[in-house]
C-alpha cells in the first residue's frame, strides 16, 4: 500500500515538472520557450489582477518556465522587472 501512493506522488510530481510539448517551439533549443511562458505568466498576473480574479490559473505558465528555464535567467528578469529595465512588455 504505502509503494502504490509513493508510485503514485512520484509520478504526480514527475507530470508536474516536465514542461508539456509546445508545437511553436518544436525544435531542441527551448529558449524562446522558457521567455515566452515567463512573460506569459507576468501578463497572466497583470490581467487577472486587474480584474479582481485569482491568479491560480496564470500557475501553469510559472510550471512550465520553472521547469525549463535556468534559475539565474529566472533571477535576472525578476530583477529587471523590479527596476523597470526588462526587455519585453509584460
């Protein structure tokens, strides 16, 4: 019983790391990928806040560029959008 559920967590958490295929960004190179969710999720965020709504459905575009994004890009935009210098309109 208890190797079922740990089966079972370890496959949820294997589904929630990988980031799904993306037909727009089919090649290998998953960089334009890894932009396009960040931002997406940002503007995700912006949106649904501006309309009072929860941002749990903007949450899969954090999944994705989470899973496939390297942390220091990650760390770097973060702190270009805190000083209003990052290069893309969110």
């Amino acid at each position: 019983v208890i190797i079922d559920i740990l089966i079972k967590l370890f496959k949820e958490k294997e589904r929630r790391e990988r980031a799904p295929f993306d037909p727009r960004f089919a090649n290998a190179n998953q960089t334009r990928n890894c932009y396009q969710n960040y931002v997406d999720y940002y503007r995700c965020v912006k949106i649904m806040s501006a309309k009072g709504k929860d941002i749990k459905s903007c949450e899969w575009y954090q999944r994705v560029f989470t899973s496939i994004c390297p942390i220091s890009w990650i760390n770097r935009w973060d702190e270009q959008r805190k000083e209003g210098t990052f290069p893309g309109k969110i």
